[in-house]
C-alpha cells in the first residue's frame, strides 16, 4: 500500500509530530510504502524515512497553511497513493488525524483578523463538514463530541483512539529507578515534589501552579519543558526562586516525572494531554483541570483530581491539599493504571494502521 502522509513542519518537534514520526514508522514495519510530505525536516533522527519537502510561499501563518494544502492536493493529484492522512486540515484527503481543538470554537477575540479566520474556518470546514468523506482520528471522545457538535459529520466518519503513548515511554517506564533525578535536582528524598511538563507554560497552565504554590511552603516543583524568561519572572514575582527548579525538556522526561509525587497541570487548553498519560505510565497520580483531554482518565483510574471548568484559583488551592492529604491511596490508584496500561502498548498504532488498510482504494 503506497501512504502518504502530510504535516506542515515535521521539525516544530510537538506532539503532533512526534505521532506522525511514530505512524510513519509503525506503517513502514508492517510492509508499506510510505512517504511524509512537509515544509521543514531540519530535525536529526529521520534517515529512516522518505521525506520530500514542499515548498509553499506567503508571509502570513495561515497563508502559508491554505498553500501547503493546496501543495499536498496537487501531490495527491499526481501520485494518486492509496491514501493520504493528513495532520492538518486539508481537503480531499483520506484520513485527519486531529490533533488540535476545532477553530470554530475558539475565543478568537481581537485576534480575529478577517483574512486568518476565513482561511482556517474555510479549510476546517472543507474536512468535517458534510459533503467531505475524509475519515477522522480523534483523541479522546470529548474532542469528538465537541466537533460533531460543530459540524455535525456522519458519526461513521470518526474514530477515538486509544491512549497516545510513544514506545520510549514504555521502555523508559520499565527502567525506572535506574537514575536518581532528585539528587540530580538537589531536592531530598522526603521533600514532597510536584512536576510540570509544557513546552508553552502559560497555555499549561504553570503560572496558575506558581500562584498556588506559594501557599505550600513544603512543596517544590520542577517545571520541563521551557526557558523562556517570562517564566522566570513569574518564579522571581512570586519568591519561589528556593523551590522552583527550571529544567529543558529531556528526552527521559518519564523519569523526570517518577521522581516526583504527583504531576501538576492545569492546563488552559489541552486537546489531549500526553503528559497526563505519561504521568499514569509512569504511577504518579495527576492534578489537571478538566481542559485536558485525558482528564477522563485520570477520573476513571481515580490516580488524581480534575479541576472543574471555569478554572478558579480557589478550586487548585483545595486540589493541592487534597492531592497532598489523598496520596498514598492516589499513588496506588496510579501504580495501578500503569499496569494497565503497559497491555495497551502500541494499541493506538495498529488502530490507525487498520484503518488505513480498510480504507485504501482499491
């Protein structure tokens, strides 16, 4: 089967891009022709794969996205593969996987220049909306819901995955205990520690943490992911400097997460949130708001808390001192879930794989 894959910038190194990485590969081991089409590959570690780069013209973010799409139409045109996913919205394709919350929800607000909301409205509806037939891969139910509510597809169209979770993961989870991160982070081992992993810690909410943190005097937090100086302002506002540890994101970030006692994320927006699953894989329970994705799981494993929708600064100061008072039991709950979930290990892969195969053209 000839598969074609389309995502803008496979170097952005997100979450979006780490899944297509791993799709790409999973459907090259199960003996098909696969080729990623993108804009920018400047990212070591992918001499395994067949990458052609499609050059696109505009100054504008979303000018540059309406020409990427029409690049990938024009390829699929030509090449005629027996199926195209696609990780961005782009008519005519196959299969979308959906990263991302729908933009005809969104609070766009004075950001809502004319020519950008058209140009992403007109391609998000090109692919849910009826008449389009493109097949959808959704994270979690409620991401599913909220667009079906917004378009209203043929419910046949959309698939939920299950839990987004990359091998090394599971490899990192089985090692753990082989490092001691703590001492590396000079915090001891009876202090109690919480763990923040966002790449764009204001949409994950750190400085919402931050703000609650200064009530808890004995708790300290290691934050991954950013450096930006905005973060170290707010560590600085809040005098938090002795408790606060600021670290990259790292590619063992299980282990960053296991040294901790539970994970912090109160996220402003989180289509899903593979930290959450992250935290679950490696048994340490999750403080999250109700914005993320998976915070689902986190209720059905009981393995933590979710913060009800409006956030309020009151609702994270009381889950702090109930996760902090609960935690033996939420810590068990969690060591539970990961058994669990090490049997799911690359479910969501050959759910997409399967799909695809079904739904190639004959």
């Amino acid at each position: 089967m000839k598969v074609v894959l389309a995502i803008f910038k496979l170097d952005k190194q997100g979450g979006k891009e780490r899944d297509c990485v791993a799709i790409a590969r999973h459907l090259a081991a199960r003996g098909h022709d696969v080729t990623v089409l993108t804009t920018s590959a400047e990212v070591a570690g992918l001499g395994d794969l067949r990458i052609e780069k499609l050059r696109v013209r505009g100054l504008a973010n979303h000018v540059l996205l309406r020409e990427f799409a029409r690049a990938v139409i024009a390829h699929q045109r030509r090449t005629a593969p027996d199926v195209l996913l696609a990780f961005e919205r782009i008519p005519e394709s196959d299969f979308h996987y959906v990263a991302d919350g729908a933009a005809i929800l969104r609070d766009w607000r004075w950001l809502a220049w004319p020519p950008r909301r058209r140009t992403k409205l007109a391609l998000e509806r090109a692919v849910f909306a009826s008449p389009a037939k493109t097949r959808l891969f959704f994270l979690t139910e409620r991401q599913r819901d909220e667009y079906c509510i917004a378009y209203d597809f043929e419910p046949s169209r959309a698939s939920v995955l299950p839990m987004v979770l990359h091998d090394d993961r599971y490899v990192a989870a089985r090692k753990l205990g082989a490092t001691n991160r703590r001492a590396e982070l000079r915090i001891s081992d009876d202090a109690l520690l919480a763990v923040s992993v966002a790449v764009d810690p204001k949409l994950k909410g750190v400085d919402r943490s931050l703000a609650a943190l200064k009530l808890y005097p004995k708790l300290h937090l290691v934050i991954a992911g950013s450096d930006s100086a905005w973060l170290h302002r707010r560590v600085v506002r809040h005098d938090l400097e002795d408790r606060v540890r600021i670290v990259p994101y790292v590619a063992e970030v299980i282990d960053l997460i296991a040294a901790a006692d539970f994970m912090l994320h109160p996220a402003r927006s989180e289509a899903a949130g593979q930290v959450v699953g992250e935290a679950l894989l490696a048994g340490v329970p999750v403080l999250a708001s109700a914005a993320c994705g998976y915070a689902g799981e986190i209720e059905r494993s009981g393995a933590g808390l979710v913060l009800p929708e409006p956030f309020q600064h009151e609702a994270l100061v009381n889950g702090l001192a109930t996760m902090i008072d609960t935690l033996p039991v939420l810590r068990a709950a969690a060591a539970a879930r990961a058994k669990s979930l090490q049997q799911q290990r690359g479910a969501w892969l050959a759910a997409i794989a399967d799909s695809l195969e079904r739904g190639a053209k004959p």
